[in-house]
C-alpha cells in the first residue's frame, strides 16, 4: 500500500453515528441490502474521518500513534489493512 497516497471517500457513502456505533451506508443500491452496511470500530471511525483527500496515509498512521498510543508497525499495518478493505469494497478512492 502506498503510505504516501491521499484516499477520499466516495460520494455516495453516508457515514452516520447512531447509539455510538459509526455505520457507513452506500446510499446506492438496492434498499434492504444490509450486506452494504459497515460497521466501524473506533480507530476505524478514527481512520475514515482522516479520508478527506488531504491526509496521506502516513499523516494518518502519525495521528493514530497520537491518539491510540500504539507501535507504528502495528498503527501502518491496521491502516493499511482498513484502507484496503475500503478500496475493495468502492468506499475510498486514491487521489494520489
């Protein structure tokens, strides 16, 4: 994964906070489809409100490491593994 990269989230994505449970609803599709609904733990909230197309990845491994007070090992792998799985699924998108 490029750790230089900047990744954005997609427009059709509608991140919500219900009950402090962070969810991200593709708001395309078919209506009822709750495989397209994700979950988000807190460093992956934490992750996801850094995806704005300014922030690159090592920007956000570095507020990670702040705020969670983990390894930077272990802060890049989570990252990278979190940001894949966006990618994967067409919730992000590499700017750069």
């Amino acid at each position: 994964m490029n750790m230089a990269a900047r990744y954005r989230k997609k427009d059709k994505i509608a991140g919500r906070q219900i009950a402090g449970e962070s969810f991200l609803i593709p708001v395309c599709g078919q209506p009822g489809e709750m495989e397209n609904i994700f979950v988000l733990n807190p460093l992956g909230d934490f992750i996801w409100q850094r995806l704005d197309g300014e922030h690159t990845l090592d920007m956000v491994v570095a507020a990670i490491i702040e705020e969670f007070a983990v390894e930077r090992e272990q802060a890049r792998a989570e990252a990278a593994e979190f940001v894949a799985q966006l990618l994967a699924s067409q919730l992000v998108e590499e700017i750069a």
